[in-house]
C-alpha cells in the first residue's frame, strides 16, 4: 500500500498540514496563487506538494452537481479546481482525500463520491444538503441557484437548506 494521498485546500495550509507527516499531497495552481502570498509558496513547499491542474470534464462535472445541488453561488473557481482534481485523483488513484473545511466544497464532494478527510478543523457531522432559494414574501420555494428575487412578487430571495 502506498502513503495517503490528499488533496488541499488554501485553509489546509495555513493549517500547516503540508509540514506534518508523510503523506502525498496535491493542490491546484489557483490555490497555490492564494496561499503564496502568505509566505507559504517556498521552495520547500513546492518539494513536499504536487501542482497540478484538474481535467476540464471534471471541472464541468463538478459545475454541474454543483448547479444541482445549489452550491454553484458558493463555489469559486478555486474551489471548482480543487473538487476535480480530488475527482481526477479519486480514479486514478483510489486513495485520495480532500481536505476543506468549506461546507459547500464538502457537500458537492459528497454527491460526487469524492473522499473527504476527516481532518476537519471546526469536525462535526456532515450531510449532503440541497440548497433552495426561498421566498419570505409568498412563500414559494426555487430551485435555480441563480434566481436572486421572486419572479411572482419580487421579493429577494433567502437560501435555505432542504433535505
Ligand atoms: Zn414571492
């Protein structure tokens, strides 16, 4: 058996978990961008974290559950990047896990099958959620993450998790 793979996000870093034990990790150039102003971009970085960018038809699976799933508002790019590459990882190589603490990268992760590290720094339990865009002025419930007010009464619209 190989060493544990993970896939991090720019909050795995500043967690440190790139210095600590032996497993393999991966990141994409967009979260790379935002870590290295901190400092964090050394060359010692660098020797311990594999770069690389995901598969742009993972990147437009990911778009598109996130779509489903009404979690597409919530996701940047970055984000984006990072579910498809733990997805490209996940089948090439059974082993990886991604590491986020971000509520809307677990939940679309989850739908996709992806395994997700049990590192969390804030832990609880996870579950998948389905976001829809409610009304508080009639009621109406919308299932279209881009809808910003109520087409009936032109309300703005809540989130609000379902399921
Ligand atoms: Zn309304």
């Amino acid at each position: 058996m190989s060493e544990p793979a993970y896939v991090l996000d720019s909050t795995a870093f500043y967690a440190g978990i790139p210095y600590q034990g032996s497993g393999r990790y991966y990141t994409t150039y967009l979260v790379l961008e935002e870590v290295k102003h901190n400092n964090i971009g050394s060359s010692f970085l660098h020797s311990r974290v594999h770069v690389t960018e995901p598969s742009p038809d993972s990147v437009n699976k990911v778009k598109m559950t996130a779509m489903k799933t009404g979690d597409a508002g919530a996701l940047s790019q970055t984000d984006l990047s990072l579910i498809a590459l733990a997805m490209d990882l996940s089948i090439a190589d059974g082993g990886v896990n991604l590491v986020s603490d971000d509520f809307a990268v677990r939940n679309v992760a989850k739908v996709l099958a992806i395994p997700l590290a049990q590192t969390s720094i804030k832990g609880g339990a996870w579950k998948n959620i389905v976001w829809k865009n409610y009304c508080r002025g009639c009621g109406k419930e919308y299932t279209n993450p881009k809808l910003t007010d109520c087409p009936v009464c032109g309300t703005r619209l809540v989130r609000k998790a379902t399921g």
